[in-house]
C-alpha cells in the first residue's frame, strides 16, 4: 500500500492503515509473490578503511563511497569519509564529511546524495555537488519525514529513501524538492535499496530477506529465497552497477554479485 506524505499526524495514521490493511481480516489479497533463487558470483573487495555506511555507482564503472572510520585509539577521532574511485582505481575524491553525513548514498546522474542525523534527532537529506574548485560540498539539505534513513536509490525520476524507524520507503522528488509519497516496506526494518532500471530491491534487517518492488508504488513481487539468501540480524547494503545487482553485508569488506537463476 502507498500514501501520499503529509506532515503530522496524518502521516502516522495512513501507516498505521496501510498495516492494517495487510493483516485484517478479509483484507484484498496481495499480488502473487515470485520466490527467487541466484548464485553467488564473483567477490569485489573493497579494501578501504572503515565500515561502509553507503555506496552507488556515480557513472559509468565509477564507485562513490561512504565510509564510517572509528577512532584508532592513537588520538585519531571517527571520521566519515566520501570516496569517489574511477574505474582505473585512482581515488578522484576523498572528502571529510564528519558531522554531517552519517549513511546512506545514492546518484541521480548529477549529484550524489546522502543522509545526516541533526541534534534533535531528525533526520537531513543532502545533495552533495562540486564547489567551484571541483570539491564535494553539501549543495541542499531538506528535513527527512523519518529518523533513521539507511540507503537511497534514484528510479530515473525519485529518490527513494529507506526508513529503518518507520518500516517504509520515502520518496522524494526533485523538482519540487520535498518528500511526497511513502509505501509500507515489507518486512519491518528496511535498510539497502538498489534501482536495475525496472525493478527496486530491498533488503530487511529484521527478517534477513531481499525482495523485489515493482511498480510506481513499489509493490512487493518476489522474495530471493532463504537457500540463497537469509541475513536475519545483519545490515546489508545493496548497487546496481548497470548490469549486475551486488550486496555488501555491514562490517565486512567485500562485495557479492547477485546471479540469478
């Protein structure tokens, strides 16, 4: 189910329908629910410090990054790096992003975008451009519906947003610049989204599955099975490198690209 975003009140109540709906009796039937099979295929490391807290491809082959690097112990405080790799490995960006970005990274053919947490506990979406000497800055920042945003994927015309908090997808539309619409993620801890260019996949911490979202409401119609895939308890990440559909799961350093069957 989808609503449209109002603040407020509102907002809360139409979630709180649209799980109603799913699990009241006699409610409409769900669309028929494809169980999907793939095999691991080939690994990419990716041999940075820190964990990643959000990556996308940034052009053709071209990686962009977000790094959460601890303290070292030594005096060295956490930072939150941005990297940008060219498909050759040169490094062309590497900015410091502390205390403004904490997760979350998505392109839209122009600009990167990423999301912060402010003092109050909400949430920021920013776009990040290059300034006039060819630094990534933060260009826009718009307050986020949610408090705990964990990945974005741009769908040609949208950027949508996970929120881990709420258990839904944001979507957020440039031209207005505002959030304007939400749908109910399956599952109920939504965290990696990633766009193949006809469909939207999202992976679930809460029940440790990766499903597939079609349609301009993201309607849920397949799930990979658990023989394939089952990560219960673990964040993982996902991209789409124009080809292929890779899954980063957190605290580890390598990519897995998705085969299917």
């Amino acid at each position: 189910m989808e609503c449209r975003l109002a603040a407020g009140p509102g907002a809360a109540a139409c979630a709180a329908l649209a799980l109603l709906s799913v699990l009241a009796p006699g409610a409409p039937a769900q669309a028929p629910v494809t169980e999907i099979a793939f095999v691991p295929g080939p690994a990419r490391e990716l041999p940075w410090v820190g964990s990643v807290v959000g990556l996308t491809m940034a052009g053709a082959d071209t990686l962009a990054v977000l790094l959460d690097v601890p303290a070292d112990g030594r005096g060295s405080a956490r930072r939150v790096r941005l990297l940008v790799q060219a498909p050759d490995g040169r490094i062309l960006h590497d900015e410091d992003f502390t205390g403004v970005l904490d997760r979350a990274l998505g392109w839209d053919g122009e600009a990167l975008w990423s999301c912060g947490d402010a003092p109050d506990g909400s949430s920021i979406l920013y776009s990040i451009e290059p300034d006039s000497l060819g630094a990534l800055v933060t260009a826009k920042a718009y307050t986020a519906p949610g408090h705990r945003p964990t990945a974005l994927a741009w769908d040609g015309r949208y950027l949508w947003v996970t929120d881990r908090d709420s258990g839904r997808i944001d979507r957020f539309d440039p031209e207005v610049e505002d959030f304007t619409r939400f749908v109910v993620a399956p599952g109920f801890s939504p965290c990696g989204l990633a766009w193949d260019g006809s469909a939207m996949w999202l992976t679930d911490s809460g029940t440790g599955r990766l499903y597939r979202l079609v349609g301009g409401r993201l309607g849920w119609n397949g799930v990979v099975d658990t023989m394939s895939f089952l990560h219960r308890g673990e964040d993982v990440l996902l991209l789409h490198d124009g080809r292929n559909l890779w899954y980063l799961v957190s605290g580890q350093q390598v990519a897995n690209r998705v085969d299917f069957q």
